[in-house]
C-alpha cells in the first residue's frame, strides 16, 4: 500500500459534512496531502467560513442531504471524482425512549441514515475506477447509551447499509468510520464530565479530537483491499 500523501496527490474529493468538526479535519488533511478536496453542507454561511480557513484551493458547493432533488443537482454541478465522505451529524434526539418526540427521531434519522443512502446512490455513478464511499456512525450502534435509543439505530443502520452496498457497488469500495465520543472546537465546557456519566470506563481518560478521527477516512482511502469495513475510532470506550 502506498503513503496516504501518494495515494491522495491530486485526487478529488468530496465530503459532506465539510464545514465543521470531523469532516473539516478530513478536508484539511486531505489538501495537505494534495487532494483536491470539495467540501459540502446546507448552511452556506458555515461553508464560506471554513472555505477561507482551508484556503483558495478548496471548492465549496451547498447540498441538502433530506431533499433528493438537491443531492442529484449537487453530483451533476461536482462531477467525477475519486471518494466520498459523509459526515453528516444532525440535531440528534438524546431523551429517553419513552420521551423522545417521534418527528424529531424521524427527523434526525432522515438526515444521517436516508441522507447518506441519497448521496451514495446518486454520488456513485460519478465515482472514478479505485474509488470509495465512507459513511460515518457512532459506536452508539455497539453499545446502548442511557437517552441515545435513536442514536443507536440510525448508527447501527448506516453500518449494515454500507456493507450490503459494498457488494453491490464492488469494485467502488464502501466503508465506515465509527467514531466514539469526540470534542467540540473549540471544546464545550462539561462535555467530557457528561461523557463520563454515559460512558464510565475510558480508557485513554479524555474525548476524541476531530483530526484523530479523520486519520481513518485517510487510512480507508489508501487501503485498496478495505471495503464493508467498520473503522471504529474510540479511545476504548467499548473495550
């Protein structure tokens, strides 16, 4: 396998999601390894922010992953390219089960599920020969959280779906990167004690920070022979 800055060197690619936290940590690494990278969202405002952070050479497009019309027009506007990377990351539901309201479960469930099933579908034709997908889920799919009911089953279903289309697809590989609980940027006051009333038992003692995480989708775009794959990424916090 050749070193993640030979293998990127002027590869395109896309990640949804790009304007902030984990997928702008993929974006920012995969321009330092000489992608070019286009990054994507609903907010526009949030886009042209991270756009001057990341530089001239990024492109920026708006998409909105719930509306199946806008993820065809996006495709068509971007073109062929190399990988894609969905790190969409919605208002999620984290009340109990009994008290989650049911629109805003469904709500949430359709922006990361149904909007990671749409850019797949319509982002694969456009895939070039060597090509990836890579979804993004939670480890909230491998271990049930007090308030995380929700949580866990769009999880669990975006893994199941990428291995059922890494078939499918094959040879345009489809993995996941399951990241495990991870750090605002700036970092959010009380959020690590939070963490520590769900999940006691960390190993490392701290949150995740984006840019570790993002080292996975690097890893899942030079790996040839990784597809239907689950990277998880958590400090051992389901050890």
């Amino acid at each position: 396998m050749q070193p993640e800055n030979a293998v990127l060197k002027n590869k395109k690619i896309v990640v949804v999601g790009g304007s902030s936290g984990i997928g702008y940590a993929v974006a920012q690494k995969a321009m330092n390894a000489g992608a070019q990278v286009v990054i994507a969202s609903r907010s526009n405002k949030r886009l042209s922010t991270a756009a001057r952070q990341l530089g001239e050479r990024v492109q920026r497009e708006v998409v909105d992953a719930s509306n199946e019309q806008s993820v065809e027009d996006f495709f068509r506007r971007v073109g062929h390219f190399d990988h894609l990377v969905v790190t969409i990351k919605p208002q999620l539901p984290s009340g109990r089960f009994l008290e989650n309201d049911v629109d805003a479960a469904i709500t949430a469930f359709d922006a990361k599920f149904w909007g990671q099933y749409r850019l797949a579908k319509h982002g694969a034709q456009y895939i070039r020969q060597n090509g990836s997908i890579t979804f993004t889920s939670g480890i909230a799919s491998r271990r049930g959280y007090l308030g995380h009911s929700a949580v866990s089953a769009m999880n669990a279903a975006t893994e199941a779906l990428a291995k059922a289309i890494a078939i499918e697809l094959a040879p345009i590989r489809v993995n996941t990167v399951c990241p495990g609980f991870v750090d605002t940027e700036p970092p959010t006051s009380g959020r690590a004690q939070h963490v520590k009333t769900l999940s006691p038992t960390l190993p490392l003692n701290r949150l995740g920070a984006a840019s570790e995480i993002a080292d996975a989708y690097l890893y899942l775009f030079a790996n040839s022979y990784s597809t239907g794959t689950v990277v998880v990424v958590d400090g051992g916090a389901i050890c």
